[in-house]
C-alpha cells in the first residue's frame, strides 16, 4: 500500500494563512484594547465637587460649640472654639493655600484629586477620531489671597509621572515634553485676581488667571480660564486653556496607526487647596 506524500507547497500555504490569521486576530485585539480605554471626561467644578462628596467631610465648627473629644479610656476632655474673628460674611481667606493631594484619589479613569493634564485629538486608520489624555498627580504649589484679591499662584507639575489612556503612549509623551531634561511645568500668576469680594461658603465664581506657563523649559504667557468653589476648609479650583505646542517646542507623538495629530490641545487642571 502506498502512504500518500505530504505537499510542502500546500504546508506552506496552509502555514502561511494562519500566520496572517494570528496577526489579523493581535492587531483586531490590539486596536480594540487601544479603543476599549474610556477617555475621563474633562475637567469641570461640578465632577469635582461630586467626586469627592462620598468621601470627604468638611466641618467647621460654629462659634461656642462645645465638642467632647475620648482621650483615654474612661476619660473625656471638653473643648470649647472662641468665636471666629472674621465678619459676619463668615471666615475669611486671607492667606497662603497649599495645593492638597491627600484629597480625593488619583487613578485614570476617574481622578477625584488634585491633578494637571492635557487633551489632544488624533485621527486613527479607519477608525476616525479619538482624544488622547494624559494626566499626572504628582503636583505641589500655593495660592496667596488678600481680602477679595488672590495676589500670588504658583504651580508645579511633574510630568514624568504623567499616565495617558494608553499605556504605549507614555513612553512617547514623555519623550515629546522632553521629561529626561525638564521633567516640571509650572504655572506663575502674573496679574492679581479680583474676586470682587470674598465668596461665601459653597459659593461658585468664574475668572481669567493671567500667568506664565512653562514646559519643555521654555516660558509663554497664557490665559487660563478657571472656576472655583470654597467648600469650608477647602478651595476646589479646576480651569483650562488651549495651547499651541509647537509654542513650547513639544512635537506631539504619533505612531503608525495614527493618521494625523492636532499640534495644538488642551490643558487643563483639578486642583484643591487647603491651608
């Protein structure tokens, strides 16, 4: 009986259309584990004050309560708060405000802490639109107020820790904003801040922070519109502003599935403040 003889060409063949089927099936998965990331939504006053509802309390003791407080066991020691100083629009802001990163927690797809990011738009093949995020919580800085006025901010970001809704893009940001070099963007308030007078507690307001922004080393002047809201103890601030970056000389990262990145984005802030 004679044993029928194996085709090379026709294993080659046969080897040749599941090798493509396996590049076919890790591209398909990669592509849908890229899209698959739910891009946050931007920044606003209202996520973050919703964001953090559940788990931060802010109390303010009234004038004369009187607060009983267990030190050890069996025993109890009594406090009593001496009226506030300031006027009956309540406490006052007057000033240095450090920015707080024990507040709130810090992951992608939900930050409720301080954080600095940015947005841009990229065009995929044959997928169309998509917006690139990247964010750090690696962020210190202080704000300075007198009376109605904030008279002094300063911002520092680390842009080394920064992480973007896809984990083979942070290698490529951090190369564009040149972290190796200067892995810090700040922000310096140029011009004072009227409020026009000082909020009351829960009260939300609006303005335009003049100031100086700089990334990659290099320093240009910026308008940044934010929006803030006094919750006791604590100042909530986020705010944004669209950016050229070519101005800093950052060449935004692309790769081969990007068709086309915009030069020019988004950046924005979360920020609370307490002191």
């Amino acid at each position: 009986m004679t044993t029928p003889q194996e085709n090379p060409s026709s294993n080659r063949r046969w080897l040749l259309i599941g090798g493509a089927v396996v590049v076919v099936l890790a591209i398909a998965g990669g592509l849908f584990w890229y899209l698959d990331r739910d891009v946050p939504e931007e920044a606003s006053l209202e996520g973050a004050l919703e964001a953090v509802a559940d788990d931060t309390a802010v109390t303010t003791t009234t004038a004369g309560e009187t607060a009983t407080t267990a030190v050890d066991e069996g025993t109890v020691e009594t406090t009593t708060t001496a009226a506030p100083a300031d006027d009956a629009e309540g406490p006052g802001l007057d000033g240095a405000w450090a920015v707080d990163t024990s507040i709130g927690e810090f992951s992608f797809e939900e930050a409720t802490a301080t954080f600095v990011g940015f947005r841009i738009k990229e065009v995929l093949s044959g997928l169309g639109d998509v917006e690139a995020v990247g964010r750090t919580p690696e962020v210190s800085g202080t704000m300075e107020i007198e009376g109605s006025t904030i008279t002094a901010v300063e911002i520092d970001a680390n842009l080394d820790a920064i992480i973007t809704n896809d984990s083979r893009r942070d290698r490529r940001a951090k190369g564009a904003l040149n972290t190796g070099e200067f892995p810090t963007a700040s922000f310096l308030l140029t011009e004072p801040i009227e409020l026009g007078e000082v909020p009351a507690d829960g009260e939300r307001l609006a303005a335009t922070g003049l100031g100086t922004l700089t990334i990659n080393g290099i320093a240009n002047p910026v308008e940044i519109e934010i929006e803030a809201q006094r919750e006791g103890d604590l100042i909530v601030v986020v705010g944004s502003t669209n950016v050229v970056f070519s101005d800093w000389n950052v060449e935004v990262p692309s790769a081969p599935i990007v068709v086309s990145v915009e030069d020019n984005g988004t950046v924005e802030l979360q920020l609370w403040f307490s002191r």
